[in-house]
C-alpha cells in the first residue's frame, strides 16, 4: 500500500485522534471502518471481501485479521495479544467530533435497539442534520432481566464530564424511556429533556382538576397543543411536574407528545422535526445502511467492539455528507421557505424535505474521491437551527 493511499491516510488519522491505540489495533479499526464504508455493510464477510482485493491480501487473511480485532485476549492467537477496551475510545471519538463544532448547544438521542433475541445495544448518540451519530454505548445480552437505569445513568454521567458545563444539552428519548428517575437525572445535569410518551399517558394541564389522556389534547391530524402541568398526576411513583408538547402531523397515524422541562413556548413542530432524527439513526445501522441486522456476532464484548468501528464508519460519512448538505443547499432556492433556512437545509423538495440523506450524500461524496486517489476527512459541522429554541434558552 503506497504511502499516499487514502487508506494509508485515513489509518494515520485514525492512529493521531485514537493515540492511546497501538499501531495494530488503530490500522484494523481504520480498515473496519473503510471497508464497512465500502462495502455497506458491517458484516465480516463483506468487509473482508471488498477489502482483500484492495489491499492486495487473500480473503481468509484479511478475514482472520479483521476476526481478530473484536475478540477478547484470550482467544486472540499469538504471543503480543491486547484486548481492546472501547469507553476508552468514547472521550477520543467525541473530542475528534467537537474539536469543530461550531456552536455551544448539541442534541443528544438515547435509544435501545435490539438484534433479534441475542444483543441489545443501548446508544447514546449525537443528533446531527437528520441522523445520528453513536458516540457511547452498552452492550447486553438479549432476553435476560438486567436494569437499563445504571447503564443509561453512567452513559449520562461520563457524557457530562466530557462537555463543557456551560453548553445547552438537550437529551431525547422513545417510548418506554419516559421514566422520572430519567427525566430528573437530565435536568440535574442542567440540560433539557425531551421525552416521548405514549398515547394513553395522562397529563393534568396547571388549573385543571382532572387529567386526560395525552391524545385528547390533538384528537385530529393538524391539531397542536403545549402546556405546563403534571404528567402521570394517578401514580405517585411517577408524578412529574413538566411540559407537554402534543401534535399531530399531516401523514402519521398517530400524534406525538413530548415532554420537557422547557417552558410551553417551544413550538412542537421543532421538537417532532428533531425527534425523528433517532430514528433515521438506527435505520442507517441497519437495513439502510450498514446492515447490523445481518451480523452473526453473539457476544456483547465483541459486539461493543464492533459499534466502534460502525460509530467511526458513521461519523465520516455523515460529518462529509453534512458539509456536502450544507454546501449544496446553498446553492437552492426553495420559495415558500425563509432565506435563513434554505443554506440549512440541503439538497430539498418543493415540500422542504431532502431528497437525499446525509448519510447518503456522505457515501456519493467518499466514494467519488476514492476513485480519484483522494480521501475525504470530516472538516466542519454545520448544526441546523433550532426554531423556538434559542429565544427559550436565553429567558
């Protein structure tokens, strides 16, 4: 491999943001993460195939090299054997991400998805332009009782001690994640949740005597409410003084309803806008991206491993998508919408969606300078606004 591959580069890169990595396990990682690029796909066998002819090494061997990175110690063969631990890549992984990051606010999405009935990855990820990005993580055995509350606490507490207290931190999170202890712990760290309820929750609005069910408040599409009061007033255990953000957008079957500790007038359009982004996150691990549904991997520790070098896949591209987003909404011209968010809002319809993910722009634009001998670095960040937001945070 020439010393000006983009391989060869993008492994320096990768060895200078993750020094505390030896030279090997940095060089698989870098390999990892380009080849899951490559390949779409986080599986072994696609990895290796599209990387054996790359780097000029037959399939087994590539394959064996790229087994070996995930296992623990004691199954590595040969005599050097080191076990990699991945929070110790966590700080390094969100340092190269903020070192760039143009603002003091970020938005981040905590999230549980399942692979089949053998692993449940618990997230917590950085929300960006329409997806997001895993920055920390747990990984636990499918179907067998343990408590997610140390888990998401510890993930809370590590994130807080890596961000600069005086930054807006708003945290949010799916049905069945709407729990008091959660909410609380968020607000204690100074930062604002934006929790996700179901539709049979019960919310008693300031004034009211008795509570009703969060889809009365937007009974019909087009329908928006937002106010103060309590939230599960009938269960002590769960009583929580908060606001409630409900509406009901043109084409979904149901309502949203978002609670917050944010005064009433944060619009719930905003909110549902950046609620979505958690999804579209776990969508592009899996069918619409890099296929983690397909995996074979059984054991969490190598699981753990494994996210990192999909975490990493994930950051490049979706850090050179967001540039070329940025880049070419720029250049539209979208009527209806005000001059201040068409340079946001990328490559869009008529309608103002996109009509190309981030994710998808940043595969187009690594790609393309691959084939030009060139490597595409992430470079800068360009956060959309957050409308309603801003005025809320300075009262």
């Amino acid at each position: 491999m020439s010393r000006h591959d983009p391989l060869y580069d993008g492994t320096d890169e990768v060895a200078t943001q993750f020094p505390h990595l030896s030279k090997p396990q940095a060089a698989v990682l870098a390999l990892w993460s380009f080849g899951i690029v490559l390949a779409r796909s986080c599986t072994l066998p696609a990895v290796a195939n599209i990387l054996s002819p790359l780097i000029g090494r037959c399939y087994n061997t590539v394959r064996q090299r790229l087994r070996e990175w995930y296992k623990a110690a004691p199954e590595k063969s040969g005599a050097d054997r080191r076990e990699l631990d991945v929070t110790t890549c966590f700080a390094p992984l969100l340092a190269w991400i903020l070192k760039n990051w143009p603002c003091p606010r970020v938005a981040l999405a905590l999230d549980a998805t399942s692979l089949a009935d053998r692993l449940t990855v618990l997230s917590l990820s950085l929300v960006y332009r329409g997806t997001a990005i895993p920055i920390a993580w747990k990984v636990l055995r499918g179907n067998r009782p343990h408590s997610w509350k140390p888990e998401w606490l510890k993930l809370l507490r590590w994130f807080a001690d890596q961000v600069d207290p005086t930054w807006t931190v708003t945290v949010m999170t799916d049905r069945g994640l709407d729990a008091r202890w959660l909410f609380q712990e968020i607000v204690t760290l100074g930062w604002h949740p934006m929790m996700r309820g179901t539709r049979l929750g019960k919310f008693r609005p300031e004034g009211w005597n008795r509570p009703q069910s969060f889809w009365q408040f937007v009974p019909r599409v087009g329908c928006t409410w937002q106010g103060r009061g309590v939230a599960f007033p009938r269960k002590p255990e769960r009583r929580l003084a908060c606001t409630l953000l409900a509406c009901w957008a043109e084409g979904h079957e149901d309502g949203w309803y978002l609670l917050t500790d944010l005064p009433p007038q944060a619009a719930a359009a905003a909110w549902y806008a950046l609620r979505m982004w958690i999804e579209h996150g776990f969508e592009q691990f899996k069918s619409a991206g890099w296929q983690w549904q397909k995996t074979r991997i059984t054991e969490p520790d190598r699981a753990d491993r494994m996210w990192l070098a999909i975490a990493l896949a994930t950051f490049w591209v979706v850090a050179v998508g967001g540039q070329r987003d940025h880049d070419e909404g720029r250049q539209e011209t979208v009527p209806h919408l005000p001059a201040t968010d068409v340079h946001q809002r990328g490559p869009v319809s008529p309608g103002g969606n996109r009509l190309v993910s981030v994710f998808c722009q940043g595969i187009a634009v690594i790609l393309a300078l691959l084939i030009k001998g060139q490597l595409a670095l992430p470079e800068k960040w360009y956060p959309e606004p957050w409308p309603g937001i801003e005025t809320i945070i300075q009262e």
